[in-house]
C-alpha cells in the first residue's frame, strides 16, 4: 500500500485548501487504496507547494488536526488519516516515478496537456508521475485551481502535485521539462521587446535547470519564439547536454500531415516521413519533397506542384494564425496534443523507415544548416529520450532557398538575442515578415 500527502508552503492557501481537503475526503474511497494525504501549512509565504507522494505503506488512522505523521511532517485533519490496505496489484508492476515540470501551467495550453499527462496516455499505465507546476504570483491562485482539478480528477498514476512560482524549487529534480509559459505578444509591440522579455524567463529557466533537475533532463520549449527561447535556454544550462533541448515543431508536423492528407483524399495517417525545417515562424519549410503518402513520394500521389509550392506551404505556416481568428485565441487543445506526440516519438522508438519533426540544436547536422541555433529537423529515436538526425533526406533548389530564409531569420533572431546566450551585444536586424504563426 501506499502513503501521499498534500502540503503546501503557501500559507495565504492554507485555508482555501479546506475544501480541496473536503473534496479528497469524499473521494477517499478510492484514494485511501493507495495513499494517505497531509497537510502543512509552513512560514513561507512566496511559494506554494502541494504535493502528493507515495512514501510509505504503513499506517495510523485518525491522527488529530496538526499532529507530526510518522516522516516528522505535521499532517492535518483527513490528510492524517491512514488506511492499512494490501498493495493492489497494478502498482507491483509500476516503473519508478518520473518527475515531469511544466510551467506556464495555469495556461491554455497545460490546462489541456496536464490532464493527459496524469491519465498515462503520454508515459503509459505503469508509469506512476510527479507534476511540478510552475506559474507567477500572476497566476498563483489559478495554480491552485489547476491542482484541485487535478486532485479531484483522481488519476491513480498521479502521485505528486507541486507548484510554485520559483524555478530552482520546482524544476528540482525534473526528468522532463515543458516550458510553455511565455508572454504573448501584444498589439504594437516589437518582435525584439518581445525576444528580449521571453528570453529573460527562458534564460532564467535555463539557469534554474542547469542548477536543481536532473543533469540529463529532457526540454521541450513550447512558449514562443520557441526556437530561440529553446537556444537562450540551453545556452544558459551547460551542465545539461546541448542535444536534450528541443523547440516544439510536432504541432507543423501534424498540420502539415492533415493538408496532405485532406488533399490527396487519405486518411492522415497515411502521410509519413513529414519534416518541417527551421523556426516555428510563417518561415518555416514543411517538406513535400521527402514526405511520403501510403508510401509514395507525396508528389507521386499530388500532382499539382503549385499548390505544394504555394497554397500547401503557407497554409501550414499560417495556420495559427487563421485558427486565432476563428477561435479568438491560439491553439491550445492541438498543441497539448503535439506535446504529446513530441515526447512520445522520444520515449517510443520511431517506425522503421519513417521519422518525426523537432526543433534541435544544429551542431554536426549533416545538412549544412549553420551550426550554433535550434533548428527543425528530421530525427529518429529508439526511445531512450534521445535521437539521431535523419540522414537520407534529398533537397531541390526551392527546399533549399525556403531552408536558407528561415534560417536566415533564426540567426536574426539569435543576434537580438546575443546578451542573453553570453554571445556578445545583441542587435536586433530581423527581416519585416518575421511572424509567429498566431501573428499573420
Ligand atoms: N510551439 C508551438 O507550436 C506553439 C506555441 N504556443 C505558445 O505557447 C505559449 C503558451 O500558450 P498558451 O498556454 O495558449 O498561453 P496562455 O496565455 O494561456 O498561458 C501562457 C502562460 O504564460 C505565462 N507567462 C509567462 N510570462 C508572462 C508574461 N510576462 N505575461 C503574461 N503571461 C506570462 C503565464 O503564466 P504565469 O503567469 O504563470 O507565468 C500564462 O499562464 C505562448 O507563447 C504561445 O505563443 C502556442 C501554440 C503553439
Ligand atoms: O503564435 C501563437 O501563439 C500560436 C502558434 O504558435 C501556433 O498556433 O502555431
């Protein structure tokens, strides 16, 4: 059997986790099956912290209210209560808990993604997890809500719940990182303020990963630009190998497979070996040259080359943007479910023959990309958490041209950057059209 316990730091939530203990207690039943939750309230008052944990399987009942639990925390009210229960089956077979941190968790995007994580469709049924939700004295309080949703979902693999709003406390220990919290860009503001704000929180993120998580944490940069706040961020963790950060693309990757698909009359998934290169920007290539549908070369199956060249290519790269104007916000339910795909392609090995889209660090790229930016790329993996680029790719004329322009505007991007990768003084010349996709 196990033990959890809720706790918190936070001690302006103390009285508002009342309820959410309230709500656990109705729950108990099927909680008190695997763990014991306590509650406790410390001096601190700048982060919060809640967790849930198993820690043990022996137990007391009806400890009082602020009474010491047997690790020497202090346990309240039905968090002290314990339930001497057999180990149920399922968690024999579990794997050791896997620290996943988030932050910009009180967002769009994690309010989709979270849930998913917690159910184990991403990490599997035997795959017990611990959340480590980073959010701001912003978004604190909507934090809270995010943990009582997930406490009351009663995921059985959901084992610990923190959040904060410090990077070194929550990142601690993270085996996976998803940074998707960003500022979005307002109206009238520059592309460059905009760099320069994001790739403060990212280089601050990078340092606060390269100090307290795990030195071979996997990242994945969601909040935009999220090339270069993907590069800012590796550049500020060292400690960390180069190769473990990745700017989210899967989201192209799978816009891309769904216009192919709609056009050549196939179900999606028989488009295969889909590559987007370079920024998650209106520059970026999707690549109808190396894709395939049920097999076949796509321009083998889509004869109309101008609609590849033209209507195809910008309808991927615009694609956010005409989503906001029907939705009036940007992707959030796609993009979680892109997150997903990402971490799986790097936890599953990739099918043979085929690849899968991110955004990676171009050092030794076969491809003649300029080294030193992030980059996206085809990769394979063989579901250890690491890949390999694909090397069998062909380029034509036109690739190559779209290649060279978002290239071209990714080193832009790093030069008004440079005060933030330890490359110098930053100047920010970035071509007119650079655009997030949400931006067009
Ligand atoms: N790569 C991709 O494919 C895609 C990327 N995106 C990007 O993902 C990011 C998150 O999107 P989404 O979840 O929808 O956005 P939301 O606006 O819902 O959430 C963003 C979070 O960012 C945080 N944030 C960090 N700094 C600031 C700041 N200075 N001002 C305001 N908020 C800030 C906020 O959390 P807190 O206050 O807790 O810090 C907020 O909760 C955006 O940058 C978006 O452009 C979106 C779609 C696709
Ligand atoms: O610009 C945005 O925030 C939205 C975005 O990245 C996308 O939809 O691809």
């Amino acid at each position: 059997m196990a033990v959890a316990e809720l706790s918190t730091s936070y001690t302006k939530t103390a009285t508002r986790y009342h309820s959410s203990q309230l709500s656990l207690s109705s729950a108990s039943s099927r909680f008190s099956h695997h763990f014991r939750r306590s509650f406790r309230p410390t001096p601190r008052t700048r982060n919060a912290t809640i967790s849930c944990s198993v820690t043990s399987d022996q137990v007391q009942a009806q400890i009082p209210v602020e009474a010491e639990s047997p690790k020497g925390k202090t346990c309240y009210g039905v968090f002290c209560v314990t339930y001497d229960l057999k180990a149920e089956e399922e968690t024999k077979s579990w794997e050791k808990l896997v620290n996943i941190a988030v932050s910009g968790a009180a967002g769009m995007i994690s309010n989709h993604l979270l849930f998913k994580l917690a159910s184990g469709e991403v990490f599997g049924p035997n795959q017990p997890i611990a959340l480590k939700l980073l959010g701001s004295e912003r978004s604190i309080q909507a934090l809270e809500g995010v943990a009582m949703e997930l406490e009351d979902s009663l995921f059985p693999l959901l084992r610990e719940v923190s959040i904060g709003i410090n990077p070194y406390e929550v990142f601690q220990d993270a085996e996976w990182a998803l940074l998707i919290g960003a500022k979005p860009r307002g109206p009238g503001m520059e592309r460059a303020d905009l760099l320069d704000i994001n790739g403060q929180i990212y280089a601050e993120q990078g340092k606060a990963l390269n100090a307290v998580a795990s030195h071979n944490v996997k990242v994945i940069v969601v909040g935009n630009p999220c090339n270069t706040n993907a590069l800012i961020c590796m550049k500020n963790a060292p400690n960390i190998p180069a190769k473990n950060f990745h700017a989210l693309t899967r989201l192209d990757e799978n816009r891309a497979k769904c216009q192919l698909a709609l056009k050549a009359g196939v179900f999606y998934d028989q488009v295969s070996n889909m590559t987007i290169w370079g920024n998650h920007s209106t520059t970026q290539v999707p690549d109808f040259l190396n894709a395939r549908i049920s097999g076949l070369p796509v321009q083998e199956v889509i004869k109309d080359h101008k609609w590849l060249e033209e209507e195809f290519t910008e309808m991927v790269q615009k694609r956010g943007g005409v989503l906001i104007q029907k939705w009036g916000r940007s992707s959030a339910a796609s993009t979680a479910v892109s997150i997903v795909d990402a971490i799986k392609s790097l936890i599953t090995p990739t099918p043979e023959g085929d690849w899968f889209s991110s955004g990676v660090y171009t050092n030794g790229n076969p491809y003649g990309i300029v080294e030193n930016i992030v980059f996206s790329m085809p990769c394979r993996s063989k579901g250890d958490g690491d890949y390999e680029l694909v090397k069998d790719v062909i380029f034509d004329d036109y690739l190559l041209n779209r290649i060279k322009k978002t290239e071209a505007e990714l080193l832009a991007e790093k030069r008004c950057v440079a005060h933030l990768t330890g490359e110098g003084i930053a100047y920010c010349d970035l071509p007119e059209d650079t655009m997030l996709p949400g931006e067009m």
